[in-house]
C-alpha cells in the first residue's frame, strides 16, 4: 500500500490509498494515530482506478510525499 505524508508546521498527515476491485480504500490521518478508513464502491475497476489516479495527483499536488509502502499505526 502506498503511503503520503504532509508535515508543516502543527500539521503531521499521513494518507493511504488502496484498491481492491472496484473499491477506492483511503485511509487517513494524524501521524502516530490509527487514523480513520473509508471505502468508495465504484461501478467498475476502471472508475475506482481513475478516481485513485486523481486522488494520488490531488494530494501530490496539496504537499504531500510519497514515503513509500507501510501499514497504518497500531
């Protein structure tokens, strides 16, 4: 699972995108906190990849960045 991080200042966030099928999983949140998962059921395995793809380029372009594959905190 890919992870994107934003620090600045008092801000420390982590997001994570996955797709299973056609499900678009997010999972988000405070660094060092579990954080929160919410699922979007698309149509169809391209529209949930599309919207993966557009999500990706939203966040890459508010700040955050790619620190690699990881799992939420415990």
């Amino acid at each position: 699972m890919r992870r994107f991080e934003f620090v600045d200042g008092n801000s420390s966030k982590f997001w994570m995108p996955e797709l299973q099928g056609a499900t678009f999983i997010v999972t988000y949140g405070r660094i060092g906190t579990a954080g929160q998962r919410k699922e979007k059921v698309f149509p169809d395995e391209d529209s949930a990849l599309r919207e993966y793809t557009k999500k990706v380029a939203e966040k890459v372009r508010e700040g955050y960045a790619e620190v690699g594959e990881g799992e939420a905190p415990p």
